[in-house]
C-alpha cells in the first residue's frame, strides 16, 4: 500500500472518530454539533465524490462511511436545530435547510467544473478551512461547550493534518499549489486555535478538559 494511501487511511479513521464523537456529544447535551454550513458542504462533497464521480478505493469506502454519518449529524440538525436558532415555526428552518443545502450542492459541482479536480482535494480542503473557523464561531456564538469536546477537536485536527501532509509529500500538483499550501497551513492554525479556545470554555464552566467526551 502506498505511504499516500496510508496517511488518508489514517486521516478517514480519525474524521470517522471526530464524527462518532460530535453524534455522542449531541446526543448527550441534547444539540447538534456539527455547524450547519460546514454540514451541509460536507455531506454535498460526499453524495458528488460517492456516487457522481466516485472516487477510487480506498478513499470511496471511506467517502460512503462518512455519508453514513452525516446523514446522522443531519438528523441531530434537524431534530434540535429549531430550538437552538429559536425559530418556533419549524417549516421556516426545515425549508431554509433544504435551499441551502441545494445552493451548497450546486456550488461545489461548480467548482468541481471551473478547478477540473475530480478528487474534489480543493473543495475539501476550502470546506475544512470553512468547517475549522465555524467551530470557533459556534463556541463564542453559544458561550459554552455544548456540543463539543476537546477529542473532538483533536481528532479533527489529526485527520486534517494527516491528509495535508499526504498530498503536500505524495502529490506533484497539490504540492506545488500555493492555494493548497495555504489552506493546509491556515486549517492547522485555526485547529490549533479552537482546541485553545475550547480548553478555556471548559475551564470556566469547571469541566476537567480530558474527561469530557
């Protein structure tokens, strides 16, 4: 097996565990805690590179596991989503959900279309970058833990960096892109920053940072 394909086995097996550990998180604090727009990209990105341009295995086992998921962190989003953005009519936020989701999905073909990139690296790691400010836009945005965990935050950070370094080592044309060198640098910078910002959330509401799950 290919030192490429080993660090993305070991970065999907760390997003695997990031994802069963914001769907216990959710369900123990009673929330959702995934960010909406990071969720709605990340599930467009794996229906496109699942079933409209499949990607190769090992990476396509690993795409279809985390589809898998994210059809459960939706399902968190949609049942405590309403109560969390105060909306009492809950048509409002079930349709503003589905037009976000379908402008998102028809972005990122787009995208997929004007960068010619059928593994779809730029777009995931655009949305990373994304996904790593919006966590610490839901941490201030809430002014609590709720939804999250240091583990969370570590395993998303590990995942992240794993798949930076494999296309950053094992690739020509990722590596010698100075966007991808930017977006790997800049997710690292904002994990590094978020796992910070959330050891201090829990230090003030009195919560032993490692033994919260």
């Amino acid at each position: 097996m290919s030192v490429f394909n080993q660090l993305m086995i070991g970065s999907g097996i760390c997003w695997t565990i990031t994802y069963l550990l914001i769907l216990r998180r959710g369900v123990l604090d009673l929330t959702y805690g995934m960010p909406a727009a990071a969720l709605f990209a990340n599930l467009a990105w794996e229906i496109i590179y699942s079933f409209i341009y499949p990607h190769s295995s090992p990476q396509l086992i690993v795409d279809r596991i985390w589809f898998a998921f994210d059809i459960l962190l939706l399902l968190q989003y949609l049942r405590f989503g309403p109560a969390m953005r105060k909306i009492r009519i809950n048509i409002t936020f079930y349709l503003e959900f589905l037009l976000n989701f379908a402008v998102t999905f028809a972005l990122l073909l787009l995208v997929n279309q004007a960068f010619k990139d059928d593994n779809g690296a730029y777009i995931a790691f655009g949305q990373n970058l994304m996904m790593s400010v919006l966590f610490i836009t839901m941490l201030r945005d809430r002014q609590s833990a709720s939804g999250q965990s240091i583990y969370i935050a570590i395993f998303k950070l590990t995942g992240t960096l794993l798949a930076s370094v494999a296309f950053y080592t094992q690739t020509k044309t990722y590596s010698n892109s100075p966007l991808m060198q930017f977006l790997f640098v800049a997710i690292l910078v904002y994990d590094v920053l978020y796992i910070i910002l959330l050891a201090n959330q829990l230090k003030r509401q009195h919560i032993k940072v490692f033994k919260r799950f």
